[in-house]
C-alpha cells in the first residue's frame, strides 16, 4: 500500500492482471522457486516460478531450433535459463571477465558471452543444475543478477566515456547509486541462490511496493552530446549538466520506451519529455519518486499499457510532474540547455584527459565466442590476464578495454589484432548496425535479427558501393519481435520482425537518436526491402545536403512524415 494519497481519477479503471496476482502471491519474489528447483522431472520451472525468476534476473528459454525435432522424439523442449547480470555502467574487472568467460565456457549450452543493449553480459542456456551454482559463482566475484528482469527497475546504462575521465566517474558512480537504491528489499535472492538464513521480519519494499511496479522500468545516465546509451529507450534518464568539467547536476527526462505489440494501436513507441532540471543532491529522492509515481499510477489492468510512457499520456506530463514534485518537496527548475549530436561508438584508441589509453572494440551483435579464423573470446581473455586497467561493456553491444598505460598499448593492440578483435576491413555501416538475440533462444522470437544481420549488412554495403558511397554509413537496426530490445524504433532504418522472413520497415529515425522513424512497408520480405534501399539509398547519394544522414534527407524528401502524435503509422 502506497503512503502517499493515491487520486482516484488518476488510476487506470479495470480489474488487476494475472501478472499482479502472482506478484501479490509470490511471497515477496520468493513463489516456490527453491523447492522448484529440486524437481528433476523437468528442466524448466512450474506456475507462476516462471515468471517470477525474472525477478532474479532470470528468462526460461528453450531451443527453438531443436524444439519440433525434440516433440517427435515425445521429449519437454530444451529448457535453460539466460541469465543478465546487474552491472550499473557497464564495468567489470578484468580477473571477473576471466571468471565470467570460465563459466560461459564450462557451464552454458552455448559457450559464449553475449553483450547486450542493456549494457551488460547475458550467459545463454544454463541448464537447471547449474543456476544455483552460477548465482554462487558470480556473487564470490562481486556480480548479482537482482533485478534485471521482471517488473522492477532495470540494470541503470550509463555513457561509456573514456575521454573525459574525471566527469564519467561522476556520473557513474551516480549510475550506481541510483541503481542500488532503486533494488528491491526483499531478501529473496539472497536465501534461494546464496543460501542464506531466512530472517523472520515483515517485509516492506518503500519504493517498489509489496506487488512492485506495473511494468518493467529502465533508467539511464547520458553526457551529451554524446547520446550512447538512446535515452529515448528509457522511462528515466538524468542528462549530465557540467561547469568546468565537474557535474552539477542533471535535466531529467521521462517517459520513453519503443515496445509496441502487432495490431493494437494503443500501443506505440514514444520520446521522452523534459521534467526539469535538479541540483545533484536530489537526484535519488527524485529517482526513487518518479517510480513511486509511476508505481502508484501505472496500469495494472492492461500490461500492454503499463509502462511509464503511458502513464504520462494518460494522466499527463503536467500532472506526472507535479506528484514528484509533491512527493520529493523539490521543484523542477527550467531545463538547462543541452544537445545531443551523435551517438553510437568510437571505435578504435582514444586518449583521456588523464592520459589514459582507451580501446573500443567492434563487437558484431555483442557476441563474444572463438569463431572460425576470430577468436574473439580467447582474445579478450589474454587480454584480461595482462590489463591493468577495467572493461566497459557499452550499451551498444560493444567493449572498451580502459585505462591502458601508454606502455601496454603495443601489447594490448597486438592481442587484439591476432583475435581479430581489430579489423580493419570492417565498414562504418557494419560498426553502426544492431540487433537483438532473436532466434534460437528468445521465446518472443517472431523473425531472425542477430543471425540475420551480418548478411543484411554485407547487402547494404553493397548498395552503398553501388551508388558510390562506400564510406557513408545508415543507422540500421533489426529486431526479431516488437519488444524493442535492438532499438529498431530509433533507427535511420529499422526492421522489426513479424514473421519468418517477414518485417516492418521503418524509415526516418536519425543520427542522433532523437527522432522515431515511421512505418514504410508492412510485413514484406528482403527481396522488397532491398529494393526499397536501393532506390532510396541512390537518390541519398545525389539529392542530399551537405553532411545530411539517410534519415534526415528521407524526411527532407517526403519519403516519410516525421512522427506528430505518438500512435502516428507504427501499425499496420
């Protein structure tokens, strides 16, 4: 129960879900989990465990590409975990890398370590003997996976700055803070997976309340102008403010998101909209009080319209604002002037104010694993056993190897470049293209994304070329489902699956990620993409402006309108 008044006319109509019962019932995110996973007869979780592993970090996966051959056979699907640890900003040591990469190695169906939008690692089908045992494992190195999934806040992004040292410690040990105080209380994390005693005490959970928030919840930590981590993907984003290189503050934004789901136009990508500016020592009681608004008037009816980015529109921005300012007793001062002008990642050595090497490694689809003449992941762990430095996942699949002493940056290069994790023949399109896991493993999976993309990529490149422009690139993004997890909805062009073979495309987002991009043809296959590419991309190579991107000239050209109202052409 919230302690603040809670205004009828503000809350959702309808009967609560079944997702807030089991919350309700889980007895604090405990459910039957630990008896569940002394059940051998199957290799998944039963009831409402299913659900309620998320909490923990968890998603219940299975094979999708054995999963028929496995039916004939009268077998259960292949049931695994993902498992995605919790890590604010990004950065992990290297003697955890080399602990992480063990375990990935011995312990997963898959062997791989998978970087994720998120900005953290993902293991990939970790069979049920093993879960407890890797909830031990990463918590003796100082990794937990609380709270990454499930109706909570998520893991907090923050820039992956190497340049300008001094103020990325700034902001990310905010991007810490904020991400502890924002953890559930419950202690049952702690007593399913690291054995400790049960303390027999009421619970209370004074931000995310006894049945947590309405929907999941995803916060971020921006410098401008570089707009890395899309802060138009966020419920919650604080945008650096600095004077002489020191932060002061943040303008807060709230109330983004790009999920949507197929045929429901209540569904719908959306910006962010400006709450204000607050000093720095306010910047936890008002992380912790837009949740507590959103907690109270999320809906709880209709999950497909609970997260924060309807919240606003249903009760508005005006209305949003001033609860938080209520609740925190601190008023939002006018936004400072901010703006965002690129995004995406430096690829290659950049040198710090502190006169620090930094290297951003290309990871394609954030996929770490020893493929045939690259092998990226043997790389990466030499290089972790010599580096003195830490490793910044970033949020855009990539990994910066930070903070190399002059001295070790021949050593740390050569590594690098034997592994393949240097390669020169990769083209700027291919380092600014995305996409999600999709296919085999996420159950939500409606068209190929990460196995797809390297051949789509080598088919754009090949159009670029044709119409001379081999050096340009276009911000393109594949998604296997509308869930939004490869940020397709803040593309130049973004496919979002419907069906084997079959997409959504959108055109129209921009280099800044400042702009959704709109629906141009619906469920078509490659055969119509391309063809639409090509003539497009060919009328970019000789109509464009000077230093004008593939999204913006397709908006200047009237190929697309750019989004005025949020529902605007995302369905078919």
């Amino acid at each position: 129960m919230s302690q603040y008044t809670i205004k009828p006319e503000l809350v959702a109509p309808g009967a609560l879900s079944d997702n807030e019962r089991l919350k309700a019932d889980g007895d604090h995110l405990r459910g039957t989990i630990a008896s569940d996973l002394k059940d051998d007869i199957t290799g998944g979780f039963n009831g409402d465990n299913f659900m309620l592993i998320r909490f923990h970090g968890m998603y219940q996966q299975d094979d999708r590409d054995i999963r028929a051959e496995r039916t004939a056979q009268k077998l259960e699907p292949l049931h695994n975990v993902m498992l995605r640890a919790r890590m604010p900003g990004g950065i992990i040591t290297p003697q955890q890398w080399l602990a992480i990469d063990k375990f990935a190695a011995d312990s997963t169906l898959y062997g791989s370590i998978r970087l994720t939008t998120r900005q953290t690692f993902q293991f990939h089908g970790v069979l049920k003997p093993n879960i407890k045992p890797m909830h031990q494992f990463l918590h003796s190195i100082g990794i937990d996976s609380i709270a990454t999934a499930g109706d909570v806040n998520r893991n907090v992004l923050c820039t992956s700055n190497p340049v300008e040292s001094e103020l990325h410690q700034q902001a990310y040990q905010w991007a810490a803070k904020i991400s502890e105080h924002l953890l559930p209380k419950t202690r049952a994390y702690a007593e399913i997976w690291l054995d400790e005693e049960k303390i027999e005490t009421t619970e209370v959970e004074p931000i995310l309340g006894d049945t947590y928030l309405p929907r999941k919840f995803k916060t971020a930590v921006v410098i401008p102008p570089h707009n890395d981590i899309d802060v138009h993907a966020n419920d919650l984003s604080f945008v650096a403010v600095a004077e002489n290189g020191q932060l002061v503050g943040f303008n807060v934004l709230v109330g983004a998101g790009l999920a949507m789901t197929w045929g429901d136009t209540a569904t719908y990508p959306r910006m962010a909209d400006d709450l204000g500016f607050i000093p720095l020592e306010h910047t936890l009681t008002v992380a912790e009080h837009v949740v507590t608004v959103q907690r109270d008037y999320g809906n709880r009816s209709n999950r497909k319209n609970a997260k924060t980015k309807y919240t606003i529109d249903r009760i508005g921005l005006d209305a949003f604002r001033a609860e938080v300012e209520a609740r925190t007793g601190v008023a939002f001062a006018p936004v400072r002037p901010y703006q965002f002008t690129s995004r995406g990642d430096r690829i290659g050595w950049v040198e710090g104010i502190d006169g620090k090497q930094h290297l951003t490694l290309f990871i394609e689809n954030g996929r770490i694993l020893d493929f045939p003449g690259k092998p990226l992941k043997t790389g990466l762990a030499k290089i972790a056993a010599i580096h003195q430095g830490d490793l910044r996942m970033t949020a855009n699949q990539n990994l910066i190897i930070a903070g190399v002493p002059a001295a070790q940056k021949a050593d740390i290069e050569a590594l690098a470049r034997a592994h393949g994790l240097i390669d020169d023949s990769h083209s700027e399109q291919r380092k600014n293209s995305m996409a999600c896991v999709s296919f085999p493993t996420c159950p939500l999976a409606m068209a190929e994304a990460e196995r797809y993309l390297p051949e789509l990529v080598t088919k754009t490149e090949a159009l670029l070329s044709k119409h001379a422009i081999a050096d340009e690139h276009i911000v393109l993004r594949v998604t296997g489902c509308p869930n939004g997890c490869g940020r397709a909805m803040l593309a130049e062009v973004g496919l979002v699956g419907r069906g084997p073979g079959k997409y959504n495309l959108y055109l129209g987002g921009n280099r800044e990620g400042t702009r959704i991009p709109r629906l141009l043809l619906d469920n078509v296959g490659e055969a119509d993409i391309l063809a639409t590419l090509d003539g497009l991309i060919g009328r970019w190579a000789t109509e464009r402006n000077a230093d004008e991107g593939f999204g913006d000239f397709v908006i200047r050209a009237g190929v697309v309108k750019p989004v005025v109202v949020p529902k605007d052409d995302f369905h078919s």
